[in-house]
C-alpha cells in the first residue's frame, strides 16, 4: 500500500478522534451543566457541539496533523522516531496553540483566556496527531506483511507417511507391504 493510501487512512482516523474529542467535550460540558445547576443547552446541543467538531476537523486534520505527521515521519528517518515525534507532535501542538490564542485575542477574549485556549487547543491536537501516526505506521507494517508473506507449500503441514514421492504411488505402497490387490 503506498504513502497516500496510508496517510488517507490515518486523515480518517484522525477526523473521528477529533470528532470524539467533540463528543467528550459535550459530555464534559453537560456533567458541569448538571452539577452546578445551570442550563444544559437544549436537546440540539449534543448533536450541534459533535457536527461542529467533526467541521473542525475536516479543517485541522489536512492543515495541521497530515503535515505535522509527515514532517514527523522524514525527521525521525534521518533523525530516530523519538526526536520524528517530539518534532511533529511539538510542532503541530505549537501551531494549534498559537491559533487558538490568535482567534480568542482577534475575539477580544482577555490575555488570560487566550492562553487558556491556546493550552486546550494544544493538549487537543495531540490525539489526533498519535492515532493518525499510529495508523500509517499500522498500515505501513501490515502491508508489508502481506507482501512478504510467501504462499505455503503444498502439503507441508500433512504428516510424512502420507507424501507420495514422485516414484512412488499409493499402490506400489500396499504391494510392498505385503497387501494383493487381486492382480
């Protein structure tokens, strides 16, 4: 399976981990609704807050975690996989919490909240940049597998007395062992 292939399979995990990160949020929001006595929102409030995420996601998965990942990916060849996800995950947690601060600021939220935004935004994009990683690396192995993997010879699992050798025949087994077979 090529690079692409593998990468749209980890795009489409990463959307449904940002999609269920939407859903927790809700569920998060709700439980502090419930406790402290407050409005829960309606009954469209579930559904909206999901589809609003899974909107999100279809914006931050291509610009954000596919070439967070990538990038990842080249430097850890050059470089060993540990320093690839400490640059691609670090990066894409740089960018998300620079544009989340940018966007609360442009707002007119306070400096306060907008580093709060920028850390939320932060610590959110690291779920989706480890599935999508974990994805095309699954992927990327099992592939490979599937191509390495030689077919089985026939018969190798049968036991040794029931092999014919190619001059010998079932028959001629028989009449040696002292069987007729009427002839």
């Amino acid at each position: 399976m090529g690079t692409i292939a593998r990468h749209v399979a980890g795009a489409v995990v990463a959307w449904l981990v940002v999609t269920f990160e939407g859903l927790v949020g809700y569920l998060g929001l709700l439980g502090y609704a419930l406790i402290t006595g407050t409005d829960p929102g309606g009954p469209l409030a579930g559904p909206v807050f999901v589809l609003v995420a899974a909107l999100v996601g279809f914006v931050v998965v291509p610009l954000l975690v596919v070439p967070a990942v990538l990038v990842g990916e080249v430097t850890g060849r050059r470089r060993g996989r540990f320093t690839g996800a400490l640059i691609g995950g670090g990066g894409a947690m740089l960018l998300a919490a620079f544009g989340a601060a940018a966007v609360a600021l442009a707002t007119g939220v306070s400096a306060g909240g907008s580093v709060l935004a920028g850390l939320v935004a932060a610590l959110a994009v690291l779920g989706p940049v480890a599935a999508h990683a974990a994805t095309a690396e699954a992927v990327r192995r099992t592939a490979r597998r599937i191509r390495q993997r030689q077919p089985a010879a026939v018969g190798a699992e049968l036991p040794r007395q029931l092999l014919v050798r190619p001059s010998q025949s079932w028959v001629s087994d028989r009449n040696s062992a002292g069987c007729s077979n009427g002839r």
